[in-house]
C-alpha cells in the first residue's frame, strides 16, 4: 500500500504505545496494536518473512526485498517499540513501586474498554464463537493467577523465556512482560536494559525471533481460515486478564530473594499488601509476590492501617485508559 511519511510517523507512534504496554507486567502491546488497526498487518508482515525473501534479495536486489518485506512499515513499527521500550521500562518500574494504584488503574481502564473494540470485529456470533469467548477467558485468568518462579539467569533459558514471551506480546490480552514474570525472567531482564547487558539482550532477543516467526505464521492461519472464531477468543483473553491488572491486591504468599523461600505474607508484616510495605520501607528488592488476590477499595484499606485508597483518583486514570484507547481507535480507524 502507499504511504506518505507522516503515515509512518503514526505507525511509529502506535510503537511507542506497544512498547509502553509491553514494558509493564500485565498489559498487552498486541490489544494496542488490535486497537490502532494494524494488528493484521503485523501478523502478516511478520508471517511472511521467509527465505523467498532472500531469494528476492539476490535475484532482484534490496528495493524489491524491502518491498516485499514491507520493510518501512516494519521500521517505523520496530523504532517506536524498542525507543518506548527501553526507555519506558524504567518508567515503569518507577510507578509501579511508587504509584501502584494509579498505574493498574489506568492500564484497567484502557484494557475495559479494548474489550468492546476487539469483539465488535466479530461479525457473527454462533455457539462455537461463544464457547472460544469463555474457554479464551477462563484461560487468560487462569494464566494471570499463576505463581511467579524464581529468577533465572541461564542463557538458554534466557532464550526460551524470549521465545514464550513474544508470542505472548503479540497476543492481545496476554502481557509478555507478564509472562516474563512467571517465568522468572523479568528482573533478569530490567537488569540487562539498565545495565545495557547486551549479551543477555541478544539472548532473549534471538529467542523472540525464532518464537515471533513460528506464532505467527500460526495467527496468520488462523485468522484467514477462523477469523470470528479467532477474534472471539482474543476478546476472551482481554476479559480474563482483567484481574492481573485490578488495582487494589492483597498479597497472599511471597519469596524472599536472598532464601528463596517462600512464605506467607502475614509472616512478613501486618500490612496487608507487599506493594505498601515496600513503599513505606523504600526496599523493592527483598521479597517478590507469589500469590495475591483482588479486593474491594475498601478492604485494601483496611487491610493497609487503613491508607487512602485513592478510590477517586484511581476512577480518573480509569477514564484516562479508556480515553487512550479512543483516540487510538480513531487514529486506526482513519488511516
């Protein structure tokens, strides 16, 4: 298709947003891209790297090889999500140790809203569409409840964990970041970037590559012979992710990182979440959460010597995700 510059600028700018989304554990760059409009296009550009494209590229030189890469569309893309990134992630880190609330508040309501955006795709509603809707959500909060491993460094691992994460990334619902999580590489990871390790950022970067060119030749399948069936279960994996990224949490068993033990959190403190006691201690390093629940504003008040729980605060950044997800869906629906 042809683009002018400032169309690119845009699909850079939806990078920025992927990437901004995909530095924070929970939340999915691929909504933002199913969002924006150019989820498709993604999946489809990526699928189609293969070695036909080489063969282009000796027989008929760079110009036709970009071409047929859809090699702009994929720079502009890639330079917006690795600048957002990198730079975001410790941003992130940032808010969510000291502004907790606010930040799942946010990414709450940008992810309520995403929910209606991505099912209205879905153009007929039949018994099957309705059944890959429950199994895509029950999966996705099955997948959010999952205990965290312990930190691994392993370079092979480091691979892997790449691997399983970018399909995750691409997956609308699905937090690769979240995912590094569960797989205790996520630390690992935030690590490498501020410390620009470039070793282990290669490692988990080649796992992405072989991880994103198998999915989604895969996503591309499934979207050309089960498009409504697809989507169903996409807009399930929203839904369900909804309770990783409730703002209000009480912790429920924790592991101490020097030990690796894992304990219950009442044993630790009489606070009643790990997020407020590193707050009000300034030390984000000493135990990591395993398992927690959510609960009502109210209760995560009570449950924390009774803190402010920034009910009406948390209700605007709700506003706020969901304005986002407008204007994105604008911008999408206008190129």
């Amino acid at each position: 298709m042809q683009r002018r510059l400032s169309d690119y600028f845009i699909i850079a700018l939806k990078g920025v947003a992927m990437g901004a989304a995909d530095a924070v554990p929970g939340v999915s760059g691929g909504t933002i891209a199913f969002i924006s409009g150019i989820y498709e296009e993604l999946i489809t550009t990526i699928s189609n790297i293969n070695l036909s494209l080489f063969k282009t590229l000796k027989n008929h030189g760079f110009k036709a090889f970009w071409k047929q890469a859809n090699g702009n569309f994929i720079l502009a893309l890639l330079t917006g999500i690795i600048i957002s990134f990198i730079s975001f992630m410790r941003l992130a880190k940032y808010l969510i140790e000291y502004h907790p609330v606010l930040i799942w508040s946010f990414f709450f309501g940008l992810i309520v809203v995403s929910i209606y955006f991505v099912g209205k795709q879905i153009t007929q509603w039949k018994a099957t569409t309705f059944a890959a809707l429950i199994i895509g959500a029950i999966s996705a909060y099955y997948i959010t409840g999952l205990p965290a491993l312990a930190g691994n460094s392993h370079p092979l691992y480091l691979l892997f964990a790449g691997a399983i994460a970018i399909c995750a990334m691409i997956l609308p619902g699905i937090s690769g970041s979240f995912i590094l999580v569960i797989l205790g590489a996520y630390k690992t990871l935030s690590d490498a970037f501020y410390d620009f390790n470039l070793k282990k950022i290669g490692l988990f970067a080649l796992g992405a590559v072989i991880g994103l060119l198998s999915f989604s030749r895969i996503l591309k399948w499934l979207f050309n012979n089960y498009k409504n069936t697809t989507l169903a279960v996409l807009t399930g994996f929203i839904f369900g992710s909804l309770n990783k990224v409730w703002p209000w949490k009480k912790t429920m068993t924790v592991m101490a990182d020097q030990s690796g033990e894992v304990v219950y959190f009442s044993t630790v403190s009489n606070l009643g979440t790990l997020s407020v006691l590193q707050k009000s201690t300034d030390d984000f390093e000493s135990y990591k959460t395993i398992i927690e629940n959510s609960v009502f504003p109210i209760e995560y008040s009570e449950i924390n010597n009774h803190i402010d729980p920034q009910t009406l605060p948390a209700i605007g950044f709700m506003i706020a995700g969901f304005l986002t997800i407008f204007i994105l869906e604008k911008i999408g629906t206008r190129e």
